[in-house]
C-alpha cells in the first residue's frame, strides 16, 4: 500500500542524517516571508490583472509598459528584501553537508535572487532572473540589478488598483547598450507558453535523478512542468517532504509533510 502520511520530524531527520545528494525544490512560499507577495494567494494581483495575464509574451507585446512596470515593482521589491529564515537555512545547511563530502541543489522557481544572497551556491533558477535581460533584437542577456532599471520607471509601478497605467513610449524602456543595437530589452524570465531554458533542464533532471532525499517548499505545485519534478522522484521511491502553510492534499505521494511557515519548519528540519 502507499507510505502513511508523516509529519515526525525525528523521523525525517533521521532520513536526513543519511542522505548524500539533497535536492530542495523551491517556490514563492520560500520567499513570503521576506515579504514577497505570493502568486496564487488573494495578494497575488497587481493592479486589476494576475500574475498569469500579464507574465505572457502577448502581454509584452500587446502593452510593453504595463509588463515592465510590473516587473520595475517586482525588482524594487526583491532588491529591498532580506533572506528569510528559510533561505538562510537552506544556505548554512549546503555549507555544512559540502565539508562532510555531502550535496545540496536547490531547484528554485522564484526568479528573486534570495538563494544566491542568502549564500546557496548551487542554485538552478528554472523560471530564469529578474536580474536579467533578453534583447529581443540581438538575443544578449546581461545581469542588470540597477535601480530603477530605466528612469521612466522611476516612481512607478505602484500595485494599487486604483493606479492607472503610466503609458510609457517603447523607446523610453529599458533598451539595449550592446554596441549600437538599442533593441528593446526583455526581463529574461519564463513566461506562460514558454518552453524552460533546455541546458536547465538537463542539469534538473540529471539532479532528480541522483538525489536520495528531496524537499518541496513552499510552491503550489500548478505550473508545468516544475509540478512535475518532485512527483518524478517520488516515483522513483525516494523519499519527498514537502513543507507548506496549506494542509496535506489527501492524494499526496509524498512521504512526509510539515504543515506551517517554511521560515519556522525548516530551521529546524534542516539543523
Ligand atoms: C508557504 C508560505 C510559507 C505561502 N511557508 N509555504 C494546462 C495543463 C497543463 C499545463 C498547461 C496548461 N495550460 C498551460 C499550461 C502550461 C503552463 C502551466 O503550467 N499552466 C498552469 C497554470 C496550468 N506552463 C507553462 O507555460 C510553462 N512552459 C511550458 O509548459 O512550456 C511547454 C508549453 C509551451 C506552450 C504551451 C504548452 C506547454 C512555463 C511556466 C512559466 C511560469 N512562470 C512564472 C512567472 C515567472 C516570472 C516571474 O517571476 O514573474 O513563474 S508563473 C509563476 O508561477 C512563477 C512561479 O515560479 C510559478 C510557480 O508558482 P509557485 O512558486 O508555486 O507560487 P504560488 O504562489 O502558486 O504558491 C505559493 C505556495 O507557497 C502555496 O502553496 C502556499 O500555500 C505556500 N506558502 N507562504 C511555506 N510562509
Ligand atoms: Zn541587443
């Protein structure tokens, strides 16, 4: 019969103290605690629209200003955040495991940046960066943390509904420096419709493959094909915990679950 639903964090540290190659698969519950709304949650609106309408390349193309605003807010807020508790475990945990000849990968799909300042060194963004760019003219991708990103994003950006569109002409968006090109640039991030990034995948897949423990964190686990990675290791028998504030889903596989936010469980699931 399938594995009783667990949540005894004795046991699962001692399936922890065992384990060589830990892969920890992330999700914006990871980051909520650093203040980073969510995507699914009510919070997860800007202005009227949801994350979904406006994370598409026909919303890019349709109306490039709307997107870059929202995307000027997500970077102002990420560049302002602190690693949470969560991220700081998952960091000193990689640390301490890579001395005694152990592994850790954290699989994120969070494009905040928040594993790699909290100190996580292998890090696989599959959703891509918000610190990055895509000419759509050239193809280039450069690392950009400037703040603002362009000065017509200065002050904008503002999630209230209330707030009305600031209708930036495309030539005053973030454009690329690359010798003379002066393409409009891009936030290399993964929208809906978008195949993910293959050289990432590769890397993810070959990591599913050789893990012996696997933790999910904080995701919803709706988007494809990122829905798909810890249920592929599951299958394989390996066992999953997943720690998230929302209860057990009935139909769950996975082994163990820690009910409560991901800052307070895993600090000590990770100790
Ligand atoms: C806490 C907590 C705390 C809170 N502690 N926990 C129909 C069927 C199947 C697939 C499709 C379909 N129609 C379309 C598709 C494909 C589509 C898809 O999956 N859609 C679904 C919505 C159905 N996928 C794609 O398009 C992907 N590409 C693809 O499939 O290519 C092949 C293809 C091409 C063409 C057509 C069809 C297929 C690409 C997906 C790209 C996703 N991109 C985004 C935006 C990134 C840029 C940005 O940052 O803006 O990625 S969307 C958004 O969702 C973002 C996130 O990474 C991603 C996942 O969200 P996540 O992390 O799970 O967040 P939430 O908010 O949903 O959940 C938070 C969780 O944390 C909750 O569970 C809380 O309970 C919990 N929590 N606080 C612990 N303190
Ligand atoms: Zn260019």
């Amino acid at each position: 019969g399938a594995a009783r639903p667990n949540s005894d964090m004795a046991e699962f540290r001692e399936v922890f103290s065992k384990a060589k190659h830990i892969a920890i698969i992330t999700g914006a519950g990871v980051s909520a605690e650093s203040g980073l709304p969510t995507f699914r949650a009510a919070s997860g609106h800007w202005r009227r629209w949801k994350t979904q309408d406006l994370a598409t390349a026909q919303e890019f193309s349709r109306n490039p200003s709307r997107v870059w605003e929202f995307y000027h807010y997500w970077r102002e807020l990420a560049l302002k955040a602190t690693p949470s508790e969560a991220h700081r475990a998952i960091a000193e945990c990689e640390a301490r495991l890579s001395k005694q000849g152990r592994s850790m990968v954290v699989i994120t799909q969070n494009t905040d940046e928040l594993h790699r300042r909290a100190g996580s060194k292998h890090v696989l963004e599959v959703h891509g960066n918000l610190f990055k760019t895509r000419c759509l003219s050239c193809g280039d991708v450069d690392d950009n943390h400037h703040s603002p990103i362009c000065a017509a994003l200065q002050g904008k950006g503002d999630p209230d509904p209330k707030c009305s569109d600031a209708d930036i002409p495309v030539r005053d968006l973030p454009r690329c420096d690359e010798g003379g090109c002066d393409g409009l640039l891009r936030p290399d991030v993964i929208w809906f419709g978008e195949t993910l990034d293959s050289h990432v995948l590769t890397k993810v897949e070959k990591e599913l493959d050789a893990c012996d423990l696997c933790l999910l964190v904080g995701t919803a686990s709706v988007v494809f094909p990122a829905a798909l990675f810890a249920p592929q290791v599951a299958s394989r028998g390996v066992p999953v915990a997943e720690f998230n504030i929302r209860p057990r889903a009935s139909t769950s596989r996975y082994k163990y679950h820690f009910q409560g936010p991901c800052a307070s469980t895993l600090p000590i699931a990770l100790a």
